[in-house]
C-alpha cells in the first residue's frame, strides 16, 4: 500500500503525540509520588526510567497545577553527595465532588487530594414525588455551595460526579431508568452542565452502588487483609450491588449490571417500583422495613425527615426491646441472606459489604445474613466470605462520586489549571 499525502504524519500529529506524552509523563509522576510517598527528584527519575531534566520539568509543572509541593530536605545523601529536596503532594489545593440523588434524599460532598472532606450535606428530600428539573435545580445549588466552600479555602474543582440510583449509560451521562425515582432517559450530565453554567471542570454521572463500592474498596485496600473481591449493598428504598472483582469495577456489557435489587427471589412480595412483583428490594428495602416496623401514620415514615435520624429512632426502638420493631429486623435479615446468599455463590467475594441503611442497623441483619449464608453457599464456610458493616454508611456513594473525580486527575494532571497552586497556602 501506497502512503498517501493525507494519511502521512505532519506536523500536528506530532505536536499531539508531545503533548499527550507529556501528559502521560506528569501522571506517572504524580501517581508515582501517591504510591510511594514523598521522593527527590532524583529518586523519581530512578524509580521511573524518566530522565532527571525531564523530571524537574514535569515536577515544576505538576508544583505549578497544586498537585505537588516542595517537602523537607532528604535526611540521608542522595547518590550526588549532596541531599536532595523531596517533593510530596500537595493535598489542598485540587478537590473532586460527588453529588447523590436518592428516592428521599440529595447529599454532595468534596474531598480532596489528601482524601480529606471539605464539606459535606445531605438533605431531604421526596424526590420520587419531584420532576427530575426540580430535584436538579435543588442538587445544583447544593453542588454550587461544594465548588464554592472549595473555592473559599483557595481550592480548585477538578469535577463533579453525579451518583443516581439507576440504569446509566455513563458514555452519554444519561439516565436510561431509575423506577424509585420514576425517571426515565433524563441527559443528567447535559441538564446539570447547563445549570452549572458549563463549567470548565468535567460533570459525569455513574450509578450509586458502583460509586459506593469504590468507595469501600478504596477503604480497604488500606486493611491488613487484602480484599480484592468485594460485593456492596445499597440500603436505601432501592437496593443495588456494586461489585468489585479482581479489583476491577464489575459493569457488565452495557453497564447496567449490579441491578441486585429486582432478583425474582420473593414471589410472593409485593409490586416493586420497576413494576414487577417479588423483587429482592420489595422485601429488604427501606420501605419493606418501614412497612413491617411502624404504621402508617408514625413519624419515622416521613420522608422530610433525615434518614439518618429515622433510623436511630428504629435503632432506640431494637434497643428498647420492642418486639414488632426486632422482628421486623429479622424477617428482613433473613430475606437479607436469601439474595445475599445467591450473590456469594455466583460471585465468591472476599467480602459483603452492607452499605445504606443495612450499615445503621447492621447489628440486628448480619446475624441471620451470616446464617442463610452459612446454609445456602455450598462452598465450604460460605466460600470464605466475610460481612462487614460500611463505615461509610450513606456516605459511600458521594465519598466514590468525589474519589472518582479525583482519579481522573492522577490520570491527566493537566485537567488541572496552572493557577491551582500558591492559593491554599
Ligand atoms: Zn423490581
């Protein structure tokens, strides 16, 4: 085959090819430095094959986007005789958002770098009973409170992931169906960029349980026991899995998997909010607990109050010992380890994670969970699966939405403005 005039590399082409080797360059630096700690210069050239010139570069660049910063002088001599300046990073300066829309809450939180939380909030809100334009409008301020709370400790935004409790096609930032919500193909991404004003750092949008199980993951991979296979289950009025195999975030071909919630494990259950009947969330969401607990009229049913505090006084009520509210409990463990229990056999997971709600009252569901799974795996000691309770709680998703962000920033430090750094001081 002949080369052709137009297919043959020009000027441009090699322009784009310096320019995104640069950029791979700055990620492997800064991850470099995430991975290992703080480093000389000299150190990093050494551990990354990169030479020292380039890498001087590449760190003054990186100082200069906020994401690294000059440490203390190196105790012990470098290998030129002298001690070297080691180069840390820079926590302060660059922060990633998560924003979450739940059937009865919106919540948004910002960390940064360094994993610290900037702000966070949650409120309530009947957001099945709300058109998607409303419950955007009233996510889009809480997300511009976050972007300026970062901005007014002289931070910058990196970006913005949206949490929804639904079918996402993250490609296009659409919501293809969120039946708790009633939403159906809502461009959320389009929707909240334009309420944002279209803002200079990216929006994406990704499913709650997924985000939530980053979340944990992340968490753990700091433990002892090295989990690289892990299952999260979202307790709120829905309920999702996210599912972590090999380290790896489990999609599925089109990313709609980790739909745990609509299992056909409970024929004889009630109309589920996608419209079928008996599916696993009719029998261990939020509303079945709060079916089984309280009557119709009682307070911890209403959706304007905080979750959180409707469940401490359904937490007062198990410790009081009433006996409606304890068996309640225990129905809902035990449907709890009949979807948990075919999950573990499929997928073998070092760990369960209960997440949401299941986290609160984790002390009443895990004992007849552990059970049914004992029973129900047929590999030996329920395949060696763990249950834990998140200590992210209702938090795990827009903790997830914000690392998530942040991510993208290890991976293309140039998504970061030069004008990050000096301002945080
Ligand atoms: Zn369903």
């Amino acid at each position: 085959m002949t080369l052709t005039e137009g297919s043959r590399p020009g000027r441009g082409v090699v322009a784009a090819d310096h320019v995104s080797l640069r950029r791979n360059n700055l990620s492997v630096v800064l991850r470099h430095v995430r991975e290992n700690g703080s480093r000389s210069r000299a150190r990093i050239a050494a551990d990354t094959g990169l030479n020292k010139a380039t890498v001087s570069s590449l760190v003054a660049e990186l100082v200069e986007r906020g994401l690294l910063r000059e440490g203390q002088a190196e105790s012990e001599r470098g290998a030129l005789g002298r001690p070297g300046q080691l180069v840390e990073l820079d926590g302060r300066s660059v922060c990633g958002v998560g924003a979450e829309i739940n059937v009865d809450y919106l919540a948004v939180t910002a960390l940064d770098l360094s994993g610290e939380t900037v702000t966070e909030r949650r409120v309530p809100l009947d957001v099945a009973h709300l058109d998607p334009g409303t419950t955007l409008d009233h996510l889009a301020e809480l997300i511009r409170e976050a972007v300026a709370a970062v901005g007014a400790r002289g931070g910058q935004t990196a970006g913005v992931t949206l949490a929804v409790p639904g079918l996402v096609q993250s490609t296009t930032g659409s919501l293809k169906l969120a039946p708790n919500l009633g939403w159906k193909e809502v461009p959320v991404v389009e929707e909240m960029r334009a309420r944002l004003g279209d803002p200079a750092y990216k929006v994406r949008v990704d499913n709650e349980a997924n985000l939530a199980a980053l979340a944990a993951y992340s968490e753990m991979k700091g433990d002892d026991g090295k989990v690289e296979d892990l299952v999260l289950l979202t307790g709120a009025v829905g309920v999702g899995g996210g599912m972590v195999t090999g380290g790896h975030l489990l999609r599925g071909g089109h990313g709609f998997s980790g739909e745990v919630g609509h299992m056909p494990v409970a024929p004889v259950g009630g109309t589920c909010g996608c419209g079928r009947t008996g599916c696993w969330e009719t029998v261990v969401g939020l509303t079945a607990l709060l079916n089984k607990a309280t009557d119709a009229d009682d307070p911890v049913r209403d959706p304007s109050l905080d979750v959180e505090q409707r469940l401490a006084e359904i937490t007062r009520r198990a410790e009081a010992g009433g006996a409606r509210t304890l068996r309640a409990l225990a129905d809902v463990g035990t449907w709890l380890g009949i979807g948990g229990a075919i999950l573990v056999n499929i997928l073998n997971p070092d760990v369960l994670v209960l997440g949401g709600y299941f986290a609160v009252l984790g002390p009443w569901l895990k004992e007849p969970l552990e059970s049914a799974i004992r029973e129900r795996v047929i590999a030996p000691d329920g395949g060696g699966c763990r249950v834990v309770q998140s200590e992210l709680g209702f938090a795990a998703a827009v903790r997830g939405g914000a690392q998530i962000s942040l991510d993208q920033v290890f991976l293309d430090p140039t998504l970061v403005g030069r004008d990050a750094a000096g301002v945080a001081q």
